[in-house]
C-alpha cells in the first residue's frame, strides 16, 4: 500500500491528542499549532502559512506548503485547512475551503471540528457533515477532503480538578477535554481512509 502525505498527516495527528487532552478550553490557537507541527514533521522542506493569505472574503486557519520539484527551492500550497469549534460554522467553513481549492489548485481540504459526545446534536451534524463532503467531493473530484473529528468528553470525567484562587473554600472546577480523534479522507464520493485514536477518559 501507498501512503500518501495525507494519510501520513491524519496518522501523525493522531498524535497531537495527548497534548489536547492535557488542555482546557476551546484551544483553537493549540489545534492550530499541532497542525502546522504534524505538517512541518511529516517533510523538512514543508512550510505552512497561519493564517493562510486570504482568498476573496474567507481567511483560512492554515495553508500547506511543499516544494514544487526536488531539485528547486520553490514552493506552492497543496492544501488548506479550517478549524473549528463552533457547530454552527461547520458548514459555513467548507465554503472557505471550497475557494483555497479554486484559487490555488489544492490537493487537499482539512476540516477539524470538535464533537461534544454527549451532544446529540453535535453527533448528528458530523454525520450530516460527512455527507456534505462526500456529496462535495463528486462536484470537486481528486481533491482529498480530510474530515478530522476532535472528540471532546462529557462532563464530570476529568479527573483533574481546577481552583482559580488560593483559597481552600473556593470553587472548584472541572472542565471537558478531548480523549480522541478520528480521521476521514474522502475523495471522489469514497471513503478511502478511516482512522481512529483515543487517549483515554484520563
């Protein structure tokens, strides 16, 4: 089997899960970075923009570059990504990605959404979602549409609790964190690669 720079990215992803279920918050800024970082390991001549240079009124999180040829230090964006929090966005975020493809020619689309397990709502606009790309990857074919879902814990399983003030009466909280992930590549209306990881309810 031939491992494409995609599969690889949705493999080395899976490692930034650690970091994120050590983090609280939304975290977008830190999915960013892991991004970028899983992208810059997978080559030592990859490069990314954050943000990407804007395209007509969309601003991406994330443009991927690598070089054009071996033999020359040129490089060109192959793909883009978007990450988002928001339910609500998801959608609206696949139009972004949608003009990076046009204007740059791109060989691949990220979307990261981060999925509240306890949410039925969250469950089923993903679904939804995964059948918006696939429907949008028979429109825009040979583009590798990467979906990647954040899974974020229900309440009251983070076994580490947090106090903002020095006061043993003060409040205590606990927070929702991410405990896995999942990636989905898409092309040409397929499923070509599904890959899960989880770090566990720690």
């Amino acid at each position: 089997m031939i491992f494409t720079s995609e599969d690889r990215l949705v493999d080395e992803a899976h490692k930034m899960l650690g970091v994120l279920s050590r983090t609280r918050g939304k975290a977008h800024d830190v999915v960013v970075g892991e991004w970028v970082r899983c992208w810059i390991k997978l080559d030592r001549y990859h490069l990314a923009f954050n943000p990407a240079p804007v395209v007509g009124s969309h601003t991406a999180d994330i443009l991927f570059l690598e070089p054009e040829c071996d033999d020359m230090p040129i490089l060109r964006p192959v793909g883009v990504a978007e990450i988002e929090n928001s339910r609500d966005k998801w959608f609206e975020k696949l139009e972004s990605l949608i003009e990076y493809i046009k204007e740059y020619q791109l060989r691949f689309a990220l979307l990261c959404v981060r999925v509240y397990q306890n949410s039925r709502y969250d469950v089923k606009s993903f679904d939804q979602l995964k059948e918006k790309v696939i429907s949008l990857s028979k429109d825009i074919p040979n583009v590798n549409w990467i979906l990647y879902r954040l899974d974020e814990s229900p309440w009251g399983k983070d076994k580490y609790l947090i106090t903002f003030k020095p006061d043993p009466e003060a409040e205590i909280y606990a927070y929702r964190f991410i405990f896995g992930g999942e990636g989905i590549i898409i092309k040409n209306g397929e499923v070509t690669l599904r890959s899960n990881h989880a770090t566990g309810l720690k």
